[in-house]
C-alpha cells in the first residue's frame, strides 16, 4: 500500500469516493447558478415588458398565481411589484405573482 494515495485517517476508498462527490458538488452548482441566471432573463423580460407597457399606457390584463386576472393601465412598475389601474381604482400586484399578461396596443 505504500504507492497508494491515503487520506488522514488511512482508508484509500475515501480519495475515490471525495473526487466522485466533489465533481456532483460542482455539476449541482453549476446547473443551480445556470438555474438563477435563466430566473433572472426571465424576470427582467417580464419587468421589460411591463415598463413598455407602462409606457405606451397600453390596456393589459395581468393574471396572477391565484388564477385572478386584472384588466387595466399600468401606473407604476416597482422592482418587485406593478401598479395597475382601472375605473379609478389601482391595485398593487406583486411580480412574484405575475403567471400571464397580454397587453393590447
């Protein structure tokens, strides 16, 4: 055993075993930091869209995770939220929230 790589306490399986783990370790990082930048596209697409919406004080009709839909003007896109008014009254919804819009120009 003496050309073999141990580890401290002595047991070669654990060299194998520590390489295997660390190349998962890598390959999960990877695809979760792919994950957060595709997230991030995404978001800022959705966000994109809603300030050109704000805008052009295009008509939208926002649905939201609860399956409600609101129809109106957006007044204001925050960082993580939009303004949207119809007949005089605004409602906040959060982006978070956000699952459809469709906007008419």
């Amino acid at each position: 055993m003496e050309g073999d790589a141990l580890e401290p306490n002595g047991h070669p399986d654990l060299v194998h075993i520590g390489r295997i783990l660390r190349e998962r370790m890598d390959r999960t990082l990877d695809a979760e930091m792919e994950a957060a930048r595709a997230a991030a596209r995404r978001s800022r697409s959705v966000r994109d869209l809603l300030l050109t919406a704000e805008d052009r004080r295009d008509r939208v009709e926002v649905t939201t995770t609860d399956g409600s839909t609101q129809v109106g003007v957006i007044t204001a896109v925050g960082v993580d939220h939009l303004e949207i008014s119809c007949d005089g009254r605004v409602r906040l919804i959060l982006l978070s929230q956000v699952v459809g819009i469709e906007v008419d120009r």
